[in-house]
DNA sequence: GTGAAAGCGCTAACAC
DNA sequence: GTGTTAGCGCTTTCAC
C-alpha cells in the first residue's frame, strides 16, 4: 500500500474529474456516459495501474462484501469441502470469505467470532465446537450480522442440515436387517446437536426391535477417540456392531478391530456416518466403510445462499445410504 | 452493520471526547490516563456493545493487517496444514488471513491474486500452480505488496522451502542400497521447481551408481495420475521400484501395484515425498510408506514471519527420511 | 454528460 | 490528561 496511485490521479491524468472517473469505475451508466471520455479514463486506469483501495469504498458504502466461516477443524476433509461449497458462490457473488479454524477449541473458537464481527463479515457460516459461546453469538446478532448454522443446531437460529435421525435410524434399521444384534454405539459430544440426532434415530431404530444398545462411548469426532472408544467397547462381550456418529470415530474402531484381530464383517460389523467421498487413501480400505452419505459441499452452497439472499429459513438435504462391505449378513 | 453504535456515541455516553475514546481503543498511553477514565469509556464500550468498523481504521491507518495465501488444492492436507502454520502466526501478530484455493487451475489462480491485491492484503504466500501468471504478479509487486513462495521457486522472489535435491538424492541412495535396481519415477509436472528438484537429485543418484530411471512418467501430484502412471510404468518390465514426487502420487502407485498383484515391497519398492503426518487414514496402510518428510507446518510459519517482518530473505528447512517398509532389502 | 462537495468512522497531530 | 480538527480514498447527491 504505497506510492500507489488514486482516484485523483487518475481523474488528473484522464483531465476528468472525480466522479467521472468513479463513474466509469462503478459501471454507473444511467446518464449516459461519453465513450470517449471513458475511453480516457480506463486508459489513465490502465496507465497508473491504479486499483481502488477496498477500505475506502467499504467505509462508504458500509458494506464489507465479506461472509465468515468458522469450522472445528479444516484438516478434516469434511469441512473442507464445506468451506469449498460455500466458497464456489460466495466467488461468484463477488464476495470474499475469512476462514477459521477453532481446532475444536472454544476459546478459540470465541476469539474467531469477535474477529469476524470486527472485520464487519455480512454474514456467518457456523459450525460450533459444541455449545457456542452465547455472548459473542449475540454481539454478533446484535450487530446485524447474519448466522447460519451448518449440520449443527442452537436455538433461533437458521441451520442447513440433513436429516440425522431419520438417516441414523435408517441407516441402523439396515445394519440390524443383515443380522446384527449387539449393537454398540461410539457417539459424539453431547452439546452437539448432530450427533445427538444420529444417537436418537439408532437407539429408536433398536428399540422398534426392542433392543437397546449394548454400550454407548462418547468419542469427539477424532480418529483417537473412535479407536479408543472400540478397544474399551470390543472387551464387553457379547458385541457384534459397532456404529459411529461420523467416519473418522468409524476409521478409528476398524484399526481398534484389526489390532485385536476381529474379523471385519464377520465377527463384526462397523458402520460410520458422513461418507467423505473421494479420499484417496480410503480406497485402500477393503471393504469400503458402510455409512450414510452427507451432501456436505451442497450444505455449503445452500448456506452462503441463504445468507447472501438475506433468507432467514432453515433447509434440509437429502442422504444417502452407502451399503459397504464393513457390514454383512451373518 | 446496522443500527451500530460508533466512537461517538460511545464519547457521548462516557462524557468524554473522540480521542479519549480511541486511545483506549489503542492503547496509547503514552499521555498517562486517569484510570477512572479509562473505565468509564470501556464501561461505555461494553454497554453500547461497540466495536470499531475495520474498514475506517484500515483507511485512515493505510494498513489492512491482512496476508493472502494461495494454495494449488486446499482439500489436499499438506497445504491444509501450511495454512494452518500460516495461520498461527498471523493471528498472534493481529493478522486476518484469507486463503484462496486455485484447485490446480491457473484461471482461478490468477483471479484469486487479483482478488488479493484489490483487497490490500499486505503480503501473500503463494504456491503456485504452475508457471505463475507474470501479470497479476507483477502488478502485485508494484503495488509493493510482498510475496514468499513456499515449496516452489520463481526467479527473483524470496522462498521458503526444503533442500529438494539433496533429500530425494539421499532417499534414491537409500532405496538403491537396499538393492532395489530398475528405478521408475513418477514425476510433478515440468513447470513445478519442486518436481524437478526432486527429479533432479534422483537422477543424480542414480547416475552415481551408473544407472539412469528405466522409465519417467510425468504426473500431477494428484492420487489418480500417480495411480495411472504407474498402470503405465508396470507394464514395462523388470521395473523393481518405483519413486513419486509426493506421496498422494505414491499411494496411488501402491493401489495399482495391488489391483496388478505386485507384492509391496518384495516384487516392488515404493516410495514417496511429503510425509504428510498425521493422517488418520495412512494408519490402515501396512506397511508404512517410505518417504521424505517436508515439515510444512514450519515452512509456513517462516513464510508468515517473513512477510510480516519484511524481511527479503529465503530459507530452507532441514528434511527427515522415513524408512518405511514400502522399500526393502530384497 | 460532467463537476463540486459532503461525509462514511476513525486516528494522530496539535492545542490547551 | 484530554479535546479539537484535519484528513485517509472513495461514492453520491445535487448543481449546472
């Protein structure tokens, strides 16, 4: 940002004044414009390489053109895609988006929401930690600034989702119709909403049979927390399923299961959750993880739709079941 | 940014003037403040929920203490975790960042760094897809916006990256001592100094033992062209190992040594460059890959550091070679 | 069709 | 110690 040149100079250099060169700039042509005085001005622009500064026209016009995104995690493919969703219209739309990673740290997490709120985003796609930090939610509200939730739910607020429990309990009705009885369950956080819907839908799917899960492990979405979840669930006995509320926790128990040499689908069947597809390293997994499939970069796309149309409704998208080869008949 | 209160109504409410307002904000204290003041105005702060507008600051201070980084493939973990190196010392020096994803497109790439420009990031990390475009690149340097490669080199700008050469010189010694004889090589694309490096030190490696790669393929740093190459390059015969220029190309050697039913690494040696760590899926490989870890994350928080102390400087890093059991004594 | 001038919200001299 | 004031670069009425 220096020896730059600005809108005066280029006014000067084209002999215009101001406004016409700001004319030009803003394609502000409802009384019609000379073509050769534009001619003139784009030729001084081009000339001084001169490029509006975007502080200036942002205080004037008090609009940022700018959306926020904050996920848990952005190694995780999943929200990646989500970032890239939301990005492929915000890009179209004209607006930039700020990307934050809280890495699953609230406090963080509260720091990136004041960040945002300071850099006047229009608007804000969410994906929480788990409970969300209520007074910079609400500073932000306050402010005018627009939130949208992403497969996670607070109250009053706008979310852009699948139906997790309809999808859980579906994806549990066919993983008990291959046979499977000794259901265990390698849930998420309790303060997030998500995985919350998917433990409801199993454990109504079970209880349609009158069964009930035979351990329920609170993992955090991780790799870590699936494989440690497993190997502490595998020594009950008497397990034949595990389910997971999302891939990685599923990941996570197919090594715990490999490591104490239990035979995948055999002695026992795993089931995940979100379907990332196309991660390269997962095609060495044989069989393929059986899961449900999450729309996650559609989700993105709706939810920067919403915002930037300034529409105030929650959506709901479609899953899909994915019948792998972690999960068999008996 | 609406119905928002600005630093003159929080001087009205506190009783106070504009500037006693804004040296709180900025912590001038250079002038001691009667610190019964200074709690009037921050009480005033919090009641009013008042928090400057960025866009105004930015203007008057000529500074938007933002850094731009460009990346070829934001799904692709490696640079995941540059930005998140990036990142952390952007946001404990008070900087915003925006990534920008070129998806391997130098159309999108060249959008993106006109993007950044006209946003007045005051530095950009950039990886470029291929050959950058000369362009927006010289228009950004005009402008006096500072630019650091990472992992890739253009004449005359600073760079922060590891001794290519030397690694994958050493690594093709360390796979030709093992025995491994009919080397092929899955190469980055031509106009990647990275790829070429690594070519480079390969073929010097072989040469020293008098023998030159039974075959070059060139690829794209991508799962699928590392898998295609290497359907390609097992059909020659005789070859017995086969080096990538990353490690997604490499996985995807070892998914069609696997459909050919080559046995990894008694029939073929395989072996790859990045070492991305920590990824949760390459736990399931066995064995483990043999390859060349870049640290990434610290390429990327000396690229930060360089940018915002302004030093004109470039680094490398030291690498580590991870003897996996892709390759071995045969 | 084009120009002049006010002012977006804030910071930093410079007064006092 | 605190207040007054002049812009930062731009957009946008309102004149002409």
């Amino acid at each position: 940002m220096k020896k730059r040149s600005d809108i005066r100079d280029v006014a000067a250099r084209a002999g215009v004044s101001l406004s016409t060169v700001s004319r030009v700039l803003n394609d502000r042509t409802e009384n019609h414009m000379r073509p050769e005085t534009r001619e003139k001005v784009l030729k001084a622009i081009r000339d001084l390489n001169y490029a509006p500064v975007k502080a200036a026209q942002t205080l004037r016009r008090l609009r940022t053109k700018m959306l926020g995104i904050v996920v848990p995690d952005i190694t995780n493919l999943y929200f990646t895609l989500l970032a890239r969703g939301i990005e492929s219209i915000a890009f179209e739309q004209g607006f930039t988006t700020l990307i934050c990673d809280s890495n699953h740290q609230s406090e963080r997490e509260t720091q990136y929401l004041d960040m945002l709120r300071s850099e006047d985003v229009e608007g804000i796609i969410f994906v929480p930690v788990g409970k969300a930090d209520g007074n910079s939610l609400d500073a932000i509200l306050d402010q005018g600034i627009r939130v949208v939730l992403v497969d996670r739910r607070i109250p009053n607020l706008p979310t852009v989702e699948v139906d997790n429990y309809a999808a859980s309990f579906g994806l549990a009705e066919y993983v008990l119709n291959l046979g499977y009885r000794k259901v265990a369950y390698i849930a998420g956080p309790e303060d997030v909403s998500t995985g919350e819907d998917r433990l409801a839908g199993l454990s109504d799917a079970l209880a349609s049979k009158g069964l009930t899960p035979v351990a329920i492990c609170r993992g955090d979405f991780t790799f870590e927390s699936g494989y440690s979840c497993a190997l502490s669930v595998l020594s009950e006995t008497g397990v034949d399923a595990i389910l997971a509320a999302n891939d990685l926790m599923a990941f996570g128990a197919l090594r715990a299961a490999e490591e104490l040499k239990k035979s995948v689908p055999k002695d026992l069947g795993v089931a995940g959750f979100d379907h990332v597809p196309h991660v390269p390293y997962a095609t060495f997994m044989h069989p393929e993880l059986t899961t449900v499939e999450v729309p996650i970069y559609e989700l993105g796309q709706k939810a920067a739709l919403l915002l930037i149309d300034e529409k105030d409704e929650s959506i709901k998208l479609p899953t899909k079941l994915i019948r792998g080869g972690t999960c068999r008949e008996q």
